[in-house]
C-alpha cells in the first residue's frame, strides 16, 4: 500500500473512532500509539470465554477475527 494510502487510511481510522467514542482524536491517537490496540485484543481475547451472553461474545469473537486474522500479514 502506498504510504499516503496508509497515512489518510490510519488518520481516517483514528478520528472516526475517537468520534464514535466521543472522544478527543489527538489525545485519543496518543494512547493508540503507547500499543493500547494490542492490549485490547489481548484482553477480549482472554475474556470471550468468560462473557455469558452469547450474542456478545459472538460479536467480541468476530470482531477479533476481523482485527486479527484478517489482517495478518500472511508470513
């Protein structure tokens, strides 16, 4: 992908979910940036199990499908 692809992808990505969230999208890309994305995928990967309402941990487990395997990098 070329990099003004990634750059306008990334900031898109970034302000639209700040914005869903109500959030700042400066102080928001900050804590992106700490590696918060990945603990967020190591925790609802740990919980799903746990989660009893199975509607919602189909959800969590599809959407950690789309974060992860879908975007592997295939190496």
């Amino acid at each position: 992908m070329p990099e003004d692809d990634f750059t306008e992808l990334s900031v898109r990505a970034v302000t639209t979910a700040a914005h869903d969230l109500g959030l700042d999208p400066a102080l928001f890309v900050e804590e992106l940036a700490q590696g918060e994305i990945g603990l967020l995928i190591t925790y609802l990967r740990a919980a799903a199990p746990s989660v009893g309402d199975m509607d919602l941990r189909a959800r969590i487990e599809a959407l950690l499908h789309r974060l992860t395997a879908w975007t592997g990098d295939g190496g």
